[in-house]
C-alpha cells in the first residue's frame, strides 16, 4: 500500500488522525482499553503494515509494537499517522528496543539510555500514547546483581520523572532473559523506584514461566501496573511454571511454543480480571504472541473470542 503525501492527502489522515489518537477504544466498562502487539512470528514480524490490516480486520482497535519498526517513519510521523489512520486504529505504545541502549545497569550509558527513551516518548506522544513500555538488556551469565540493580533503579527513576514531566507514564517489562526476570529482582525494583514515576507492565506469560503466579503479582502490584500484556501458558503451568527456567533456543519454534493464544488454560484471567474490577484499575489490557503454529491472524482471532466469551470484554 503506497501513500502519497499530497497536501489535500495530509490534511484529510491528519484530521483523521487528531480523531484516533483522542479515542479510547471500546470496551465493556470504563476501566479497560484493549489492543494487540503485533510482532507476532509466522507473518508478522517482517511486515509491519500486513501486521496492522490484518489486526484491525480481526477487530482490534490499537496496536503495540517496537522502536526498530516505527524507525523508517521516524522523521516523517505523518505517515505513520495516514497508515493508522487508514485502518482506523491508535497505538497503544511504541516499545523501546535495538539498536536503543538498554542496559540499564551500565551507569556508563545511563545519559544516552536517558536520551534516548525521552527522544522516543516525545515520538510516542505525538500519537496520544500514554505511557512508554521498556524491557532492560540481555540477561548475563552472572545473572543480575544488587548491585546492579541499584544502578537500574537510578536511572529509571531519573527517566521516569524525565518521562513524568513529559505528560506519560514509565512502565518497566519483566522478562525472561533479561535484567529484570524473576520475582525478587522485580520486587527490589519496586521498592527502588519512585512509585510516582516508575510503573510495571506485567506480562502474564513471562511472568507465568519465570515461577510467579500472576494473579499474585497482580494482587501486590495494581497500583503500579500500568499495562498488561496478555499471553496464556500450558495448563500444568497454572500458578506459576514448576520447572527448570525455559530456555530461549527454540522456545517460539512450532510445536515447542511455552506461550499461547488465551485460552490455553495456563493463566488465570478470570481471577486476574475480578481484581482489576475490584481495585477499580484503569489502564491497558493488550493482547500478545511471540509466534504461532497456525498464523497471526487466526491466533489473533482465537484470543479475540476468548476476551468477548469468557471474560465478557469488547475491543
């Protein structure tokens, strides 16, 4: 799909554009905004904008996905607005990544890791984002240290406030194989960090297979969580996973996927949902899949019906 920019062309995606970044998607109550990342390998990973149509065909409404792939809009935003535009949908948030510093654990690169995210929340909030999602670096062999995480914590909390005074919202990933993967290394960075500044996006299935249960963490963290990504596990993973640390290798291969469309049976949703009611949480629910053994759209679509027969949620 080619675009254009004539000068009659922009003025018309812009205005559409102003209109979509000043939406809040449907959903069935006042507390929740759902979307969908769209990296998924097996189709999208390679294709940005097959990645968005085939999203938006499906019914979602908002879009996640990372720095590398918004880089060749970088100095020409308005483009990138005619494309959501087009397919009517918003961004939820545009997550950092390569060839972004990310090892917040260096105090050597803490400036540019600083500048850079503050660079990429200013793009962002061009698109009405309102909070920047981040994961840290690569996991060494050495694991992470108190150490280091001391040092992770003074530069986030020096970024946050930077993206606080900016107008939007600091949210840190847990993930497997990085800095920030297990349960105590996740509540030292809490502790650490300026709750006012420093928020958590909570992956249900990183955190699943990493030996935590998420409603748990959900039940500790609501104040500080700010999105969630949505991703199911195997059923006997339920509670948290039991076993060895998966290993990368392999691990979004077909057929030897540790994560799955929702439904599998892995994560408690229900129970995760009931406490966000409860506490009256208010924030972005957005769908995830880091591959699929059938195809994106199809997995998308699986996950769809489980959020509108199950949970009773509309995109």
């Amino acid at each position: 799909m080619n675009y254009p920019l004539t000068r009659r062309r922009f003025l018309q995606t812009a205005c559409l554009a102003v209109a979509w970044r000043s939406y809040a998607p449907a959903s069935s109550g006042p507390e929740f905004n759902i979307g969908i990342t769209t990296n998924t390998r097996g189709g999208w990973e390679k294709d940005l904008i097959k990645s968005f149509r085939e999203s938006a065909e499906v019914g979602y409404r908002a879009v996640e996905t990372f720095y590398s792939y918004v880089l060749p809009y970088w100095d020409k935003p308005e483009e990138m607005q005619m494309i959501l535009a087009e397919f009517k949908l918003r961004f939820v948030t545009v997550s950092n990544g390569a060839p972004m510093a990310m090892q917040f654990e260096d105090p050597s690169v803490a400036d540019r890791i600083i500048d850079e995210h503050v660079k990429l929340v200013r793009w962002i909030k061009g698109f009405g984002c309102t909070h920047l999602k981040i994961n840290t670096g690569q996991r060494r062999p050495e694991g992470t240290t108190d150490a280091d995480l001391r040092q992770m914590t003074k530069t986030m909390n020096e970024l946050g406030k930077r993206i606080s005074d900016e107008g939007l919202k600091f949210g840190v990933h847990a993930h497997l194989w990085t800095q920030l993967q297990d349960r105590k290394e996740i509540d030292q960075l809490m502790d650490l960090t300026d709750p006012r500044h420093v928020y958590m996006v909570l992956d249900t299935g990183h955190i699943n297979m990493a030996g935590i249960d998420p409603v748990e963490l959900t039940k500790v963290y609501t104040g500080r969580i700010v999105e969630f990504h949505l991703k199911d596990c195997k059923p006997e993973d339920r509670g948290g996973h039991k076993g060895p640390l998966p290993k990368r290798e392999g691990y979004a291969d077909k057929g030897k996927r540790i994560f799955y469309e929702l439904g599998k049976g892995g994560v408690d949703f229900p129970s995760i949902l009931s406490i966000l009611k409860r506490k009256r949480w208010k924030g972005w629910l957005t769908v995830e899949l880091d591959s699929t053994d059938t195809t994106p759209r199809e997995s998308a679509a699986q996950s769809k019906k489980y959020l509108h027969e199950v949970l009773g949620l509309t995109l």
